[in-house]
C-alpha cells in the first residue's frame, strides 16, 4: 500500500498519460491537414479576407435592389421546384422503407445478402445529386422527370440508411417473443418493428424533404427542371436584379419550409 506524507493526500490520475499523447497527437494530425489543405488550396486568410470588399460591393452595387416586378415570374418556377422536391420525397421514402429491413442485420440474417444492400446504401450515398441529374436528363431529357428519379435515388439512399441503423437499434424484446411464439418475419417487422420506428421514418422523411428543396434548386442548373433553370438563364445574363429576386424569394420559402418541418420534428421526437 503506497504511503503517503502526513496532510498531504494522493493524487489519483484520472486521465493516462499515454490518452494525452494520443490526443495531442490527434490533433497536430488534424492541425497539419488543414495547413496542407490551406497551401494546396492557397486558401490563406489574407486572400479570404480581401475577398470581403468585393463581396459587399457586389451585394450593394449589382444584387441590390431586387427586381420586385419580376417576382411573378418566379411562383410557376418555385412550384415545379417544390413539386420536384415532394415527388421525389415520396418516391424515395416509399421505396426505402422495404429495402431498409433488408439493410438491418436484426431482420436480414444473410451475412452476404445484409453486406449486398448494405454496399448498395454506401453507393447511393457517395454519388452527388447533381451527378444523379446529369444521367437521368441524359437518359430521359430535359424537364422535371429527370429531377424527380435524381431525387427519389438520393431520398433511398438517405432514408434508406438511417433507417436500417434505427432498425437495427430497436428494442430486441418484442422481436424475440413473436419469433419464440412462431412469429414469420413479417409478422415480425409489423408488429414489432414497424411501431418502434415510425417517428424516426417520419422524421428521416420531412430531414429528406428539407435537403430535396434545396438540392431541387441546384439540379436545374443542369436541366433537372424548377426555378434552378431561370436562376441560370438570369444568370449568364448578368440580370442581377432578377437573380436577387429568385435568391431573396428562394430563402424566403426554404426558411417557412426548415421551420414547419422542424416542429413537426420536434413533435414526432
């Protein structure tokens, strides 16, 4: 037993000095990262903060004012915009719903088949949207179908994932006690699966519509459809007052859109 001096008391050492090491060497790591990126970029704060003046000079002299007359011409577009968005919301929730019970290792207990879809998931997720786009109006044309598939492909493999991880974390009692009373598999996913994950598709559904919305506006750069195309046409004319209008109306929407969905969040939570 290790003695100790009189009125003094031993220190007790909460954390190892090995764990400081490793977390002081973490984060040099992470330090030389970022100085390598900021040389391979020459993102240097000089060069970033000389950038500001012009920035402001552009928003007050070119983008402001507003064209307000020319807000008329944006409602048709910012409805096929959200129609792309809801669409392709939909489609991909529906189609992730199935394919997720196939991504859970709780209910799809073939090794190699769980690691397929799993693999798929991964895919999904890894290629951009706007790439998506390019294929689809490569395939189908020009106009918002194209935009729909790019969305509902993106809506599976977000969806999808979440929610074969939340499968994967349900409560393991209800599973067991239908498959111990000779429960099928869909018995069990009705029954003790599908009551514990709804809030969280729910929610996975409205997060999915939200990013959607704005990933919609992108996608009409290239030809996906919605008031991305006219933002581009305004654009490579240099009508700066109308492409003020589209941003002001676009943020507008985006921020009613964040806020109902959010509470509607919050409530399923």
């Amino acid at each position: 037993m290790k003695k100790t001096k009189p009125g003094r008391s031993e220190r007790i050492v909460l954390t190892p000095m090995r764990f400081k090491l490793f977390i002081l060497g973490i984060l040099l790591l992470v330090v030389l990262l970022y100085i390598a990126a900021a040389y391979q970029t020459e993102a240097f704060p000089g060069r970033v903060i000389e950038g500001f003046p012009i920035i402001f000079l552009f928003v007050v002299q070119d983008l402001w004012p507003p064209s307000w007359s020319y807000f008329t011409s944006v409602i048709q577009p910012l409805l096929e915009t959200w129609n792309i968005a809801l669409f392709g919301t939909t489609f991909g929730a529906i189609l992730a719903l199935p394919v997720s019970f196939l991504a859970a290792s709780n209910i799809n207990t073939n090794l190699t088949f769980y690691r397929i879809v799993r693999f798929f998931f991964n895919i999904l997720r890894t290629v951009p949207e706007i790439i998506l786009a390019v294929l689809f109006v490569a395939l189908v044309g020009i106009g918002d179908i194209s935009g729909i598939l790019a969305l509902t492909v993106l809506t599976i493999g977000v969806i999808g994932k979440l929610l074969s991880e939340s499968i994967e974390s349900v409560d393991p009692g209800p599973l067991e006690a239908i498959r111990a009373s000779g429960g099928n598999t869909l018995q069990v996913i009705r029954y003790a699966v599908i009551p514990q994950i709804l809030p969280q598709y729910a929610s996975y559904t409205l997060y999915s519509l939200e990013i959607n919305v704005k990933a919609s506006v992108v996608l009409g750069f290239v030809g996906a459809g919605g008031i991305g195309i006219i933002l581009r046409q305004q654009l490579s004319m240099f009508n700066y007052e109308n492409v003020a209008a589209i941003i002001f109306t676009l943020f507008v929407v985006i921020t009613i859109i964040d806020f109902i969905s959010n509470k509607l969040r919050e409530r399923l939570e």
